[in-house]
C-alpha cells in the first residue's frame, strides 16, 4: 500500500457493490482499498487498525444500519469523511438528508440500471468524491498524497470530455504520463494558480438585488455551514446552484430550511424572486431569472447540459448578468470543473460584485480557482467566514 494513496474502507452487505466498489477503487489511481465490512458495526471495529482516509457507505444494512453507524461516529468523535450511497426514491432521498444532518460529507446514487453508460458515471462520481474528501483528510493528518501519473478506463472518458470543455487538445489519457485535468481540480499543487486575467467592469457596483450561488462537490455541507449562519435580516433573494441528482433537492431545501433563519425552497417554474427567499434549482433543470414588468420570476429549462450539468452555475449567472447587470452579487463556491467560472466573469464586467471561496476551505479547488484565474472574483473568502462576507455586501449595497 503506497502511503500517497487514497485509503478507503467499504461498508455495504451486499457482497456485488463491495465488489463493484472495490473493482472501481483498484482501476482507480490514487486509491486502494483499506478494507471491507458489511455492516456499521464491523465497520467500527476495522477503522482503528485499517485507518481510511475516507468511508463508502451504505444506508440500509442489519445489525447497525448507516444512519446507526454515523450517529456513533459522531459520539466517538471519528472524524473520517464519509460518502453515502443512495437509491433513487423519495425514502432515500429523506434518509440521506438525515445522513448529511448527522455528519456524512456527501452522497452518490447507486446506478440505477444496467448499461455500462450509467455503471461509467457512478465509478466517475465515486472516483471525484473519494479522490476530493480522502484526499483533503489525508492532507489535513499531515500526509502527502501525490496525483496519479495514469487514469483508468472509467474515468478516461469523463477527463477528455473536462479537457474538451476546457478548450485542451485531445489527448489520450489512458497513456498520457501527465496527471489529468480532472486531478488537478483536486491536487493544487500539480499546477499552481495562474494570476487573474484582468476584467474591466463597464459600470460600478450598485446595489445588489439579487445573490447567485454557483457549488459543487462539497457543496451540501458547505451550504450547511453558509445557510445557518446567513444574516435573517437579509433582504435580497438567493438562488443556488448545487450540483445534484433529480429526486434529491427538494429534500435538500427541507432540510436547509430547518437550519435557516430565511426561507429555503425547491425552485418551481414561475416562481417570484422575493428578498429573503433561498430558492435551489431542481435537479435535472436548468434555472435562470425573468424580469417582468410587475415581478421577476425563476424558469426551468431541460436544455441541453453545460459544462457537463444541469443545472450549470453558467445559466443562472448569464441570466444574472444580462437582466440585472452591476446589481447582483455572483458567489462561487467548492466544485470540480469549471462550471460558473466564465459566466461569473460576464458578471464582473458587468460590474457586479463577486466571491470566491478560497483553496484552504474548498473540497476542491476547482470551479473558484478557473473563475480566479478569468478575472471573475474580486475576494476570496473562507467558507467560515462566507456567510458574513455574503451578509456584510448584501446590506451594505442595498
């Protein structure tokens, strides 16, 4: 076991995903396999002498099921991140919200159907979630944990799409000897930020009437930890893009509701954008804002994916530019990729005002630091310190 590499243990009782799970971590560079337990309660018992970096782990499994398993944790003062796998029902959406509640850093669903598109996507996702929060843990424990020189071949095709959407040459990444771009996002160190592009904003900042917030991985606890600190006298409405499954965010504004001093909703089409409303895109749509002549609403759209999502930051903060221009606040927040990152920049030229989270508190420093680099963020922000910093400009431009 090399000790630059992603420890993970695999806590599920069905013996098929502890398979498939170990099968994607051991075509996975970067990542090996710390151990396997089928329940909570083995889990508990392998930690001490497997030390992970990181925990898989299913929800429903007998003798000490997954919320079980996170509520001891916590008493025990473990604090190893750990990813959930979740099934595609309204129950299990209820549940993993319950599981981000008691400690679990994010959640991915199991594949749902049998084509090798949807296995593809899983073992990328898992890959990005075990990569970004082992990584960071491993980090913060004083290890150093190095970039993998290849890629498998779940993940091929999801880095060349990444480098295509970055404007890269085509390359052949099973090959190549350099560490991806995808990797990059996570390991700061393989390539060190470039300075900002200069952007000249075309007006001064004015008031802002509006807030929009563009996250990805790490973006549930992050909202978590912004949200119930968030000033309750805020007066401007907040839309949010997180990057997450359909079926999934309006248990996820429920459950932010519950710790916001403002009102937190799944955003339906039509909408009002009101001060003190937090409305979160659904997943699967995109979401953008209308002006009209008495009220300004929220649309959904189903077109086509941007930047490899939908919802995109990069809809809703081109919207953001073009109806409201320097009146508008546009945050960018902990993701892989680069979705947000341009369109934040158009809101910067436009002169609105804007906020990176900084490197030291993202899960990855993907999306702010691209959108860093265009230019697009005047101030770079601690997550502890974002919801003050959101608070302060909100109330002092109003």
């Amino acid at each position: 076991m090399d000790s630059s590499d992603v420890r993970v243990l695999i806590v599920d009782d069905s013996a098929l995903m502890r398979n498939l799970i170990s099968k994607i971590i051991e075509q996975t560079p970067g990542l090996v396999i710390a151990g396997k337990a089928m329940n909570g309660e083995f889990a508990l018992e392998h930690i001490p002498g497997c030390r992970p970096d990181v925990i898989v782990l299913d929800i429903e499994m007998p003798v000490m099921n997954g919320l079980e398993f996170l509520m001891e944790k916590k008493r025990r003062g473990i604090d190893i991140p750990v990813i959930m796998l979740s099934s595609l029902t309204t129950e299990g959406a209820a549940v993993t919200m319950q599981c981000l509640e008691l400690g679990a850093s994010d959640f991915l669903t199991k594949p749902g159907g049998s084509g090798l598109s949807d296995l593809s996507s899983t073992a990328n996702h898992l890959a990005e979630l075990l990569i970004s929060y082992g990584g960071t843990y491993a980090k913060s424990k004083g290890r150093k944990i190095t970039p993998p020189k290849r890629v498998n071949g779940f993940l091929a095709s999801a880095l060349r799409k990444n480098d295509e959407e970055r404007g890269a040459p085509a390359v052949s990444h099973e090959s190549r000897p350099a560490a991806p771009a995808a990797y990059s996002s996570i390991f700061s160190t393989v390539r060190q930020t470039k300075q900002p592009v200069v952007v000249k904003p075309l007006r001064e900042p004015g008031r802002i009437e509006i807030i929009a917030i563009g996250i990805s991985t790490g973006g549930p606890n992050a909202l978590r930890e912004v949200f119930s600190k968030i000033d309750p006298g805020l007066k401007q409405p907040i839309l949010v893009v997180q990057h997450m499954p359909a079926g999934f965010t309006e248990e996820f504004a429920n459950s932010l509701n519950n710790i916001c001093p403002l009102e937190v909703k799944e955003a339906k089409d039509g909408d009002l954008v009101k001060g003190g409303r937090i409305l979160i895109a659904p997943g699967n749509y995109h979401i953008y804002v209308e002006r009209k002549s008495l009220a300004t609403v929220v649309r959904l759209s189903d077109a086509p994916q941007r930047n490899g999502h939908r919802p995109s930051a990069d809809v809703l903060f081109e919207s953001v530019a073009e109806q409201y221009q320097n009146r508008a606040l546009g945050v960018i927040m902990t993701g892989m990729g680069n979705d947000g990152a341009a369109q934040l920049a158009e809101m910067r030229r436009q002169g609105a005002h804007t906020l990176g989270q900084d490197e030291q508190s993202c899960i990855v420093y993907g999306m702010p630091k691209v959108a860093f680099e265009l230019g697009a963020v005047q101030k770079q922000v601690s997550l502890q310190d974002m919801a003050h910093e959101i608070s302060k400009l909100a109330n002092q431009y109003q």
